[in-house]
C-alpha cells in the first residue's frame, strides 16, 4: 500500500489558508458590509504601501515618512511588490508576495528534504501558542510574510544549500535586509566553524559579517539621533517570558530530533529574546525558524519521534488558527481598510498636477487617522514608529508641523500643504497663508512656494 504524501497535504493546506487570511486581512471593512482591496490596514501597511509606491523614484530610495532622508531600513524586499504595484496596486501586491513565498519556501524546502518538508512549513509558517502578546511567525507571515520571508528563504538556501555560490550571496543579501536577524545567525556561523573548521564555514561567517557591516553602515549614515549601537544598549533588559513561551515547544522537540546546529541556532535567539529588545518579534521569528529546521534536517531519536513531532505541531496548528482569529478577524478592527473616499479627486489633481518628489506637508496621528497623501508623495512627518526604531531625530519635524498647522509657520525644504480630513480633525481653524492650489469640500492643498 503506497504511503499517503502527507507533506503535499499541509502544503496545500497552508496555501488555502493563507490565501483566506488575504482576503480578510486589511479587506473586509465590519460596518460597510464589503470588501476594500485598495486601502491600507493601518500606519504599518500605509508605510509599507508608502514605501512600495515610491521606492523606485530614487536611489536609495527616500523614506516616505521623512521626506529627503534616504530609506535606512531594509528597502531591497520591497521591490518586488514596487514592480507588482501598478498592475494590482500596492496592497494586492503585498497579498500576491504573502502568498508566493509561501509557495517558493514551500518548493525549497521540498527541494532539500523531499521526505520531510510538510511539518517544517507548518511549524515555521502556521506555529503558534496560545494567548501570546508577541506574534508567532506564521500569524504574522499572513499579514507581513512579504518583507519578513524573503530573509528567511535565503537563510535556509544558505545553510542547506549544497551549492556555495548560492550560500555566500544569500547569507550577505540577507544581512543586508535584515541585520538585526542576522545578529543572532553569526554566533550561530561562528559556532559551526568552530565545530568542523573547515574553509567554508569560515566563508560563510565571513559573507553574513560582511552584509551586517554593510547594513550597519547603510543604517547608521542617516541616524541623528543616535547612534546605531546605543539601539542595542538602549534595549538591554531582562525579560524571558514571551520568548520562553514560543520556544518551549522547538525545546521539547529536541528532546525528539536531534539537530546540534538548530540547537545552537534556537539558543542564540532565546538569549537576544532575553536580552535585547529592540523588536522582541525577531528573536521569537527565529525561534520558529530554528525549529522548522531542526524538525527538518534533524535526526529522530526514536521510532515514535516522527509521531510525537506532528501531535506537537498539531497543538501548534491549533493555536496559529485561535491567534490568527483573535489577531485579524475585521470585527475587532484592528486590521481594517482605513480610507477616504472623499480624498479621491485631491489625490488625482496631485498625481496630474505635481511631481514624485514633491514633498508635502501632512498628519498621521495614530492607526485610525492616516495620512493617506503618503501612498502617493513623500511627507514631511513627525514620529511614526518605524522612525524611532531607525533613529532619525523625528522630534524637531513634529514641532515644526505642530506649529504649521497652528501658527502659519511652513517648515524649509515642502512645496505642499495637504489639509484634509485628518488635519482638519486635529487643526479644525487652521489658518494658513499659502496660495491655494487646489480646493473641494473636503481638501484644500495650499502651494507654500507661493508664499516666499
């Protein structure tokens, strides 16, 4: 009797289910009754689309949010969705990248353990637990998988990749778009070394030591500030708890596979989990990752082992699908279209009438109130969190907006005011002295050139 092929099953499995998240995810809006493919979920997908719509106006690519300061964060992953971007617009593109590196994991690591692939993709891309406040992976791949995965693919191609030409570019292009991960990846490299001391492996430490030199410095040429290594300083408290909930279960499995480089790969991340919190996502990320390979590369230690590892990741299973509901079912609006349609004939005149780098003057006061001009021209913003975490000075251009929108003053270096629905909340008597350029019921942007 042939063996069923339960590997292709939770493939496919996970494909419909992550293809279901897309549709809910940043669509469904819970009071209109209907689904909004074109709008952002909240300020992190207003950046991101922000980021998509923009990133090939220049090299390197300004930062949508700090207009006139280079993109210092990972820019690289998000040509992709740029490329997709005007065939399916910037959201749809995000959804179509979520889903097709699921499907390129998928194929990779079918390709490297033909035998033993389904369990692998389930822990990393659908493992969870219960009750967490720090997202598994694979809640937040279905939201998120297209700027968090493509590290994690090349990861993978290079660490079991027979091919050295495939392993040392993949190891630096994923330091490159993800520095602070692969913080956790070098000691790992260095342990390995350390083991088989042989030329390759020191090949290797020295490809992903050479992408986190190049990210570092790519980071640090824009942070004001401070400085990149007060980042790590500034993020050093104890606090193990959320960390040890997620990489219990990878820490049980070893008991039933024995794989020593996971092993040491999963004890890093629970040490940086411990330690640093800079992004406490990326250590429990790479606990996931670590016991996804451990469970496929790893040698059972017993008969029962293969039985004990998928009861584990059924649990695993069971608790994405709660976290999944509880993090993005629409009626919790937490994950909803944010829009104005009101905005749509202001957002034409800016497309005919000004350039890609024009910069506008404009609000994003929390995830519910969006600036939304951002999809489409870079801003001059006060904080977002995705500066503070790169550490521009964010301060000084929040005061001068705060004094804009209440005194009149424009800040250097803009050309256009957007007054909308946002501004209008928060500055309801803003009186500007610009020129109008443009004018409805709804939004007025005011030419502040025209007023030198």
């Amino acid at each position: 009797m042939k063996r069923r092929n339960y590997n292709l099953l939770i493939f496919l499995l996970l494909i419909l289910i992550y293809l279901a998240g897309q549709f809910l995810i940043g669509t469904y809006h819970p009071e209109e009754r209907r689904f909004v493919f074109d709008a952002p979920a909240d300020v992190d997908f207003l950046y991101y689309g922000a980021i998509v719509n923009t990133v090939f106006d220049a090299f390197p690519p300004w930062n949508p949010a700090f207009a006139g300061v280079k993109l210092t964060q990972p820019f690289v992953q998000y040509y992709p969705a740029a490329i997709l971007a005007p065939l399916v617009n910037p959201y749809n593109a995000i959804r179509a990248l979520n889903m097709m590196y699921l499907v390129l994991f998928g194929f990779l690591l079918r390709r490297l353990f033909p035998k033993r692939y389904g369990l692998p993709l389930l822990v990393l891309f659908a493992g969870s637990i219960f009750a967490a406040d720090i997202n598994a992976a694979g809640v937040d791949f279905i939201a998120r998988g297209f700027t968090h995965t493509p590290f994690f693919l090349l990861l993978a191609l290079a660490i079991f990749s027979r091919r050295l030409y495939l392993r040392l570019p993949s190891l630096v292009i994923a330091a490159f778009i993800n520095g602070y991960l692969m913080l956790m990846v070098l000691p790992f490299l260095l342990t390995v070394y350390v083991f088989e001391k042989r030329k390759e492996s020191l090949l290797l430490l020295f490809a992903g030591l050479t992408g986190l030199l190049a990210a570092s410095w790519f980071i640090s040429s824009e942070m004001t500030s401070h400085s990149i290594f007060s980042l790590f300083s500034k993020s050093l408290y104890f606090d193990p708890v959320e960390i040890f909930k997620h990489a219990a279960p990878f820490l049980i499995l070893s008991i039933f596979f024995r794989q020593k480089q996971m092993l040491v790969l999963l004890i890093v991340a629970l040490l940086f989990g411990t330690f640093i919190h800079y992004n406490p996502f990326f250590p429990v990320f790479m606990a996931y990752f670590a016991g996804a390979m451990l469970l496929a590369a790893g040698e059972a230690r017993t008969p029962q082992s293969g039985l004990l590892a998928a009861g584990f990741a059924a649990i695993l299973f069971a608790g994405f699908i709660s976290a999944s509901y509880q993090k993005y079912n629409p009626e919790r609006k937490n994950y909803f279209p944010r829009y104005h349609t009101t905005t749509d004939a202001s957002v034409e005149w800016i497309l005919r009438h000004t350039d890609d780098s024009d910069i506008f003057v404009s609000l994003t006061a929390d995830e519910v109130d969006l600036g939304l001009i951002m999809q489409h021209r870079p801003v001059y913003l006060g904080y977002i969190g995705h500066l503070g975490h790169l550490g521009l000075d964010w301060k000084p251009r929040y005061e001068a907006t705060i004094r804009l929108f209440s005194s009149g003053l424009a800040p250097p270096d803009c050309d256009y005011i957007f007054y909308g629905p946002v501004e209008r909340k928060y500055f309801p008597v803003a009186n500007l002295p610009f020129d109008t350029a443009y004018h409805d019921d709804i939004v007025t942007i005011f030419v502040i050139a025209a007023a030198d």
